[in-house]
C-alpha cells in the first residue's frame, strides 16, 4: 500500500505535497498536478503558500504505474524458471529503479533528495523487493521495439523499406518477414505512435526566423550571400550528414544565431561565420523531439519501447559528426538517415522537417526536407550578417 488513504489523506490531515515547479517532467507533472483555492506547505522547500501542487501520494503512484510497465519483482512466481528454480537475472533495489526512471524528473536543486523520497515509497509499497528488467523475462520475439532491433537491420540487412507488404499471388509465404518489411512494420509503428499518440507534430507559423551560414576565411569570401549561397548546397554537393546521406540535399538550420554557428564551427576552423535569417513564407509542419518523451506518457510496455527509441533517436541526432571518417558515414549515419526518410516520404502526417535538440547549446536545431529549389519557394532571406567566431579550448574532465 501506498502511504495515506485514496485522497493523499494522512488521518484526516492534510496531504503531503510538493511544490509542482520542483517537478520539470512536463507530461508527469500534467499527471498530478493539483490547482487549489487552498494553500499548501511543500515538504520540501516549507513552502507555505504553495497552491499549484503535487501530493506525493499521487506522485508515488504515477511512477510506480510507470514502474511496473518496465519492471518486474524480481521473486515474482511468474518470473521463476518453469523447472522451480530460483530467478536467475539481473536484481535492482528500489532505489535502483527509481534513479534510472525518474532521474530527469525533478528540478536539480532537489533531485537528490525527491530520489530518495521516491525510492523509500516505493521499497515501502514493494515491501522491500527487488526489482527486474521486464525484458529479461518476456518473449523476446515480441520485443521488436528493442532499439538495437533497428539498427541492427539497417547496418546489416537492409537499407530498403517496404511500406506495405502486397499480397503475394503466387509463390510460397514466407514464416518470416523480409528484412525490408519488418523494418517497414517497425518504422510505421514508431512514426505513427510519435504523430499520434504523442502529438509531436507541430506547426511552425509563417514569420519564424531561423538561421543558418557558412564560415569563411574572409569577409568577402561569399559575395554577394545570397540565398542559393547560404542555403543548402546541391545535391551533388551535399555530403554525408546524421539525417540525409551524400548527394541528398536537406536544410539544416537553428532557432538562434549562436546555435547555428556553434554546430558549423564544430567542423571547421576558419575564424569568421556568414550568417543568414530565413524566415518562412508560409506555415511548415515538424515532428518536433526536443519536447522531451517522456516515459510517463505510456500505457504499456510497448509504449516505453517506442518512446525510449523515439529518445535515442533524437540524442543520435544530436549527437556531433566526426569529420573525415568514411566508414562511420556510411554504416553509422544510416540508422537516422533511414528513420529521416521514412518521415520524410512515408508517414501519415505529411510534414516538413524534425526538430531535435543541439548538442552544443541545447538549443532547437531543424533539418528541412528542402533542396536548393524548396528552399527559395519557403523562406526567404531577410537579414545576413558577419561573425567572429571564438572557439574554446576549455577542458572538462570526463564522468567515469
Ligand atoms: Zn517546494
């Protein structure tokens, strides 16, 4: 049992909460957010006059139905070998899993102890059992969600996608699916769940500026910065990226200035960066990551494989290209640049571009499906300017 009755209620008194704010997992906090006339103390920060809160009683039951979409106790019947034996596998305390699920979940100034908080409930509900990672229970042949499922397929299988198997009038039917058509099955899956049930999919209204340039080693390097020059190159020119492979041109581009040269400074070095304002001509739709999936947002485990995916694929596409290294284009660019295409042409909701977050400022960077042509028909380049760029050779020693 959960600690107070069904109401939060400790004995009549009143419930136990949290400032909501300490909250910043949006799709949680949407969970248990309560607006009252009434005024609360947060037993956290002694908050007296709180009025949006969370009960913690609330809060505790969230994360655990969360929990047990991707864990099991570890000493549950179910999960013994079939021959009587003890359960083999990998053992989690409470606190365990609770700092794997709900590490991004609560503000950093008290993360720590909201952990703790968390994983004392919860022990306490679980009387003190282990925990265990669902996967290692189930049938694995029903866990195409795994991520590595994918990638596997695109490195190694195939770079084809059948989108809809056609029925085969002659010939014997295959047990198993082609390479081409499980990842048909698994992609329209993903984008689908991602367009529908997570509502990321979003406008971007006529007038939004973004920005994208060139560096340069002087300032009359690019004269006159037009459009064509500044924009995306053509396709022949265009090399091999996370989201489009060589010869395919896209429009990347950033939401501020400084994102937009900070990711073309990564590859380069020279010391000045032209820079241009697209704004756009008309409204452009995008499958918009930098949200945040969350995993709150599921209802089942198969959700929590979609949405753990959806989150490595934004942090892959995120993640800096390493310059002059052929091999890693081809083989490890190929995973996004098929998920890329897949939106780009196949999926139910047309949309223009993706949004996923800059590793260099956390800023919101786009790729557009817009070549040279496109470009000139949905922006148009209102502003260009030129920049130092200044470059850190500041060290930072790595987590272990
Ligand atoms: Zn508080």
């Amino acid at each position: 049992m959960l600690p107070g009755d069904e109401n939060g209620a400790v004995n009549g008194a009143d419930p136990q909460v949290l400032c909501a704010d300490h909250i910043v997992d949006v799709d949680l906090k949407s969970i248990v957010l309560v607006m009252n006339d009434k005024k609360y103390e947060c037993e956290l920060c002694g908050k007296a006059d709180a009025v949006e809160v969370a009960p913690l009683s609330e809060l505790f039951e969230a994360i655990l139905q969360t929990l047990n979409f991707i864990y099991g106790t570890s000493d549950d019947e179910l999960l013994r070998e079939n021959e009587g034996g003890n359960y083999h596998g990998p053992d989690m305390t409470a606190a365990d899993v609770v700092r794997v699920l709900c590490g991004q979940v609560f503000s950093d100034d008290v993360s720590a102890l909201c952990l703790d908080i968390v994983a004392n409930a919860i022990e306490n509900a679980t009387n003190g059992k282990l925990f265990t990672n669902l996967p290692a229970l189930l049938d694995t042949a029903d866990l195409v969600w795994k991520r590595d499922k994918l990638t596997e397929l695109v490195k190694e299988e195939s770079r084809f996608v059948i989108v809809q198997q056609l029925q085969a009038s002659i010939g014997p039917v295959s047990r198993t699916p082609s390479p081409p058509v499980l990842l048909g099955r698994l992609l329209g899956e993903l984008v689908s769940f991602g367009e529908h049930h997570l509502n990321l999919v979003k406008q971007l209204p006529e007038g939004t500026e973004v920005y994208r340039g060139r560096l340069v080693n002087r300032r009359d390097e690019i004269d006159p910065p037009t459009i064509e020059k500044l924009g995306p190159p053509l396709g022949r020119h265009a090399a091999a990226n996370r989201m489009s492979p060589a010869g395919i041109s896209m429009f990347y581009a950033a939401e501020d200035v400084q994102t937009a040269i900070a990711e073309i400074a990564s590859h380069d070095i020279k010391p000045m960066a032209m820079m241009g304002t697209f704004q756009l001509k008309k409204v452009l739709w995008v499958l918009d990551l930098t949200q945040g999936v969350s995993p709150f947002r599921a209802r089942s485990y198969e959700d929590i494989l979609k949405i753990y995916f959806l989150q490595h694929f934004e942090e892959a596409l995120a993640a800096p290209t390493i310059p002059d290294s052929a091999s890693h284009d081809q083989i490890d660019y190929a995973p996004t640049q098929i998920v890329t295409e897949y939106i780009r042409w196949a999926s139910e909701t047309p949309v223009d571009g993706i949004a996923f977050r800059s590793s260099q400022t956390s800023c919101k960077n786009y790729v557009f499906f817009a070549g040279p042509e496109k470009t000139k028909e949905d922006f148009d380049l209102t502003e260009v300017a030129l920049y130092d760029v200044y470059r850190s050779a500041e060290g930072r020693k790595r987590e272990a």
